[in-house]
C-alpha cells in the first residue's frame, strides 16, 4: 500500500475542497462605512467574518465615533475629522425627548409633536452624515490613497448615505448590511411593495388590513414620501451635484447596489415581494449560548424553578425617567423569579431584592439559558431575532421607529404581549409578565418559530459571506439587479402605455361614432328625398 506523506495527504485534501466548493475568493480589500450603536454591532460580526477567511477590512469611522474603535485586531482604521457625530449625547438626547412625549397626555398634538421631533432629530443625523462624506472628498490626500489601494468591495448600511456616495466616488462594487435605508424601510427602495397588504414603518399594521387600516397605511405611506423627497433625499443629492457629475441623481445610486443582504426573513418578516438580488440574513448574529460568568450564573441558578426575566432596552437606552423605572422596579419585586436588568440610571427606589441592575449583560447568553422564562425588550431587530431563535416570549416596550412594528409581528404569531411607554404603570407590566409566564402558548409560539428559522440549508452568516464574495469574485453581481430604478416613475407604472391605449381607444370610439353618424345623416338623406 503507498503511503503518503502529510504535506501530501493536505494538499490533496484541498484539491478536494475546491473540486466539491468551487471557486473561493482569495483575500480581497474590503472597504466598509459602518454606523453607530446596534448597527455597529451588527457590522463588526460581518468584518470578524471577513476577516477570519482572510480578507482586509477597512473602517471608515469618525473621529466622534461611539461605537466604532479606532484600533482593532479584525481591521484597520482612517479616522475622519468631523464638526459633530452621532454620539452617546446626540442619542441619549433623542431618546430622552421621544419618551417625555409619549409619557404625555395621548393626543393628536402629541403625534404630531412626536413626528416633528423625529423629523428634526434625522435631519439633523443625515446632515451630521453628510459631512463626513464631503470631509473624504475635500481631503485629497485620503481620496488618493483610497484610490490607491483598489478596494474589492464597499460594504456599508445605507440607513445613512455616505457610504452610498464614496462607493460610487471610487467606483467600487457595493453591497448592503441592511434593513433601512435613508428614506425608510429597505424593501419600499428596490422592490414592488403593494400597500394595501405591506405594512408602512410605524403605522401599526399587520399584513391584514381592514378598509380605515388601508386608509392609514396609505397616510403614512404619504408621510414617508413627503419625508424622503423633502427632508432627507435634498441633502444627499447637494452633494451629488457638487462632486459628481450631472444628473447623477442620489435615488438612483441607493437603488443601484449589487447585492442588498437584509437583516431579517419570513420567520419574522409578512411575506412579501423581492428581488433576485435581496439576500436573507435575518439571525446571523444569533448563535448557540455559552456559560455565564460565575457570578451570573450563581444568581441565575438561585432562582429555582422559578427561573428568570431578562430586561434590555437595547444599546443606546441605558436609564429611564426616574418615575418610569420605579413602576417597572415595583412590579418586578411582585415576582418569585429572578431579574436581571440592563440598567445604568440611577436606583429605582422600589427595586427588590430579587432584581439585579448590570451595566452589561451576555443577552445571547442569558436568551438561551434553560432558565430564562421572558424577556422585556424594547423591540429592535437583534433582540426580537435573538429572541425567536433561542425561543424566548417577550413583552415588548417599544420606544419609537420600528420598535412597535417589530413587536407586532411577534405578536401576530403569538409570541409576545405589547406595552405603551406612554401608559405602563407597576400593575399592568406586572399583568403583562404574569400573562406570559403562565400562559403556555407564548413560549410554544417561540419554540415553534425557532424550529422554523434555524431549518435552513445554510447558516445566515455563512450564506451572507458567500454573496460578499461572490461580488467581489465576479466585480459586481449586475445580471441580478433590476433596471427599473432608472426608469421614471411613468414608465415604471406604465402610465405611458395607459395613456396611449386609452388615446387610441378614445379616437376609436370617435372614428366609430363619425361613421354611425355618417351613415345615419346619409340614411335620413334618401329617406328624405323619397319622400319628396
């Protein structure tokens, strides 16, 4: 029998590999515009990704990054001077005004004040933005060196545009960590999105709409186009005018990306239409639980059989009105479980000695531990993700945006029970947690979601690095990509070729009627002259 020797055996091991995976993507240069808090989180997971197959990342951040750090092991850095960024401060702020609004008597004035504030607030993000992209671009010595070092690929979250607008400045293939974009929720930029059965972002609304439902749906669908068209598109296409050549309109490059991997899919989403070139990642930061630290799980055991209640507000919503926090507190000292809460205010004044207050907790961990019962989250994708597939019900609070949407899917499937920030006091938070820790359908519900959302061919975060390579292998993924975002909005519903059949329709009915009106006159005619 020949023996090999090992250099041997692993060369044929690799040969093997390629002949059963086909082609690979060899270390390629990824440029990447991340954005702050939770997006952050959700980018770093692709870069560690990228980086643990080989490629070179790097981060384009600013030098008020929150977030984002300046020296990492999975990446490298360029640091843009900026007169002001979206920093703790800036959110905090935000979040701050949003909850005083809504703790406030529930009106038709505090909606609107609510949609101003939320209006000024991105304006103002957009416009903290937009300078980062026009500093790269006054800065010759950076554009130069970008230029330079020949970039694969830019992969950026198009909730902001500056990445949109560098990738188009260098001429790079791009694609998106996705799930909004600079005018609202990703799918209304690239995809046919019936409204009468697509809920709008913050409308409230399920896939199942009554008549009035459709009504609203409509109204906020206005609200978007009016915010999009005259808030926010004007201050990304200034700087396409002033940089780019002309008509180059900025609508048109956010709809032009190569490959768009959305954070979400149909365990979570409504069914909907799509694209060839929208990929499903939603989860791909979820992953199997490790063991607390010793600490953690030494409270978490002493809870018994009881278990416990896990509460996150998410990553930017440390603190809540002192009056908010004591009547949550209070309803959590009613309780045989053990809390663990996510909070960095200062100490309700009615907090039990079953609660404990962390500054940070391993949510992932701690969702699937065997002893987690509920978890109080304030809605956003990651956690409402994490939640379904380790199976955990939820009781949401929501706070704004996309917050109460998210929770209300769960809740058409029946995993979570919703509260208003504007109307939680101690007793109904407590009704809430008390609803789903006895009632057994809202853990079933879960359960069941998470055997459908892990039931895949492929890991999300794998499928997600396989579409970055793929762009990066084949220099974009154009055969994938619609043309109809180059076409204007006529074109596109048709209303041209409407127009002419209904012309020509029009001047047949007219031809007709000439001639039946003809041969009528000609008729009376004889008529006439035979009576004569």
């Amino acid at each position: 029998m020949k023996m090999y020797s090992p250099w041997s055996l692993a060369f044929i091991l690799l040969i093997t590999q390629l002949m059963l995976f086909g082609s690979v993507c060899y270390g390629g240069k990824v440029l990447v515009i991340p954005l702050e808090g939770s997006h952050w989180v959700n980018m770093d997971i692709l870069i560690r990704g990228l980086h643990a197959r080989g490629h070179t990342v790097t981060v384009i951040r600013s030098d008020k990054s929150w977030y984002i750090k300046e020296k990492s092991q999975h990446y490298s850095s360029i640091t843009v001077p900026v007169s002001a960024g979206i920093d703790e401060d800036f959110v905090k702020t935000a979040i701050r005004t949003v909850i005083e609004i809504e703790r406030g008597k529930s009106s038709l004035l505090n909606f609107l004040l609510l949609q101003k504030e939320m209006f000024h607030k991105m304006s103002e993000a957009h416009r903290m933005v937009i300078n980062m992209a026009v500093n790269i671009f006054e800065d010759k010595n950076l554009i130069k060196t970008l230029k330079e070092s020949q970039y694969d690929l830019m992969l950026t979250d198009p909730a902001w545009g500056s990445g949109i607008l560098v990738a188009h400045y260098l001429n790079i293939p791009l694609v998106y960590n996705v799930r909004w974009v600079t005018s609202g929720e990703g799918h209304f930029a690239i995809t046919p999105s019936p409204i009468s059965y697509i809920p709008m972002t913050g409308s409230g609304l399920s896939d199942k709409m009554t008549f009035v439902e459709r009504v609203k749906n409509m109204l906020f669908y206005g609200l978007m186009l009016f915010q999009d068209r005259f808030l926010i598109r004007p201050i990304y296409q200034a700087v396409c005018d002033q940089y780019f050549d002309a008509h180059v309109d900025f609508y048109e490059l956010l709809q032009a990306a190569d490959i768009w991997l959305m954070r979400v899919d149909f365990v979570f989403e409504f069914p909907r239409p799509t694209m060839p070139n929208v990929v499903y990642m939603g989860g791909f930061q979820c992953k199997s639980s490790k063991p607390l630290p010793e600490d953690l799980e030494e409270f978490v055991q002493s809870s018994g059989e009881h278990g416990i209640i896990i509460m996150s507000l998410g990553t930017f919503v440390g603190h809540l009105p002192h009056g908010l926090a004591d009547e949550i507190a209070a309803a959590f000292a009613q309780l045989p479980q053990k809390v663990i809460w996510r909070y960095t205010g200062d100490r309700p004044v009615t907090l039990g000695n079953n609660t404990r207050l962390v500054n940070w907790m391993p949510q992932n961990d701690l969702l699937g531990h065997p002893k987690t019962r509920v978890f109080v989250a304030h809605g956003g994708t990651n956690g409402v993700l994490e939640a379904i597939y380790h199976g955990v019900p939820v009781v949401g609070l929501p706070l704004f945006y996309d917050q109460y949407d998210n929770l209300l899917r769960l809740k058409e499937r029946g995993g979570a029970t919703i509260l208003s920030v504007g109307t939680v006091d101690s007793s109904i938070f407590f009704q809430a947690l008390q609803e789903v820790l006895h009632d057994p359908s809202y853990r079933m519900n879960m359960q069941r979601l998470s055997r459908l959302h892990r039931d895949q061919p492929m890991k999300p975060l794998d499928l997600a690095l396989f579409w970055i390579e793929f762009v990066m292998r084949h220099k974009g993924a154009a055969h994938l990509r619609t043309e109809s975002y180059k076409m204007p909005w006529y074109v596109y519903h048709s209303v041209d070729v409407i127009a002419v059949l209904l012309a020509l329709m029009l001047l047949i009915l007219i031809i007709v009627i000439a001639v039946i009106r003809y041969l009528c006159c000609r008729l009376c005619c004889k008529r006439k002259i035979k009576h004569d």
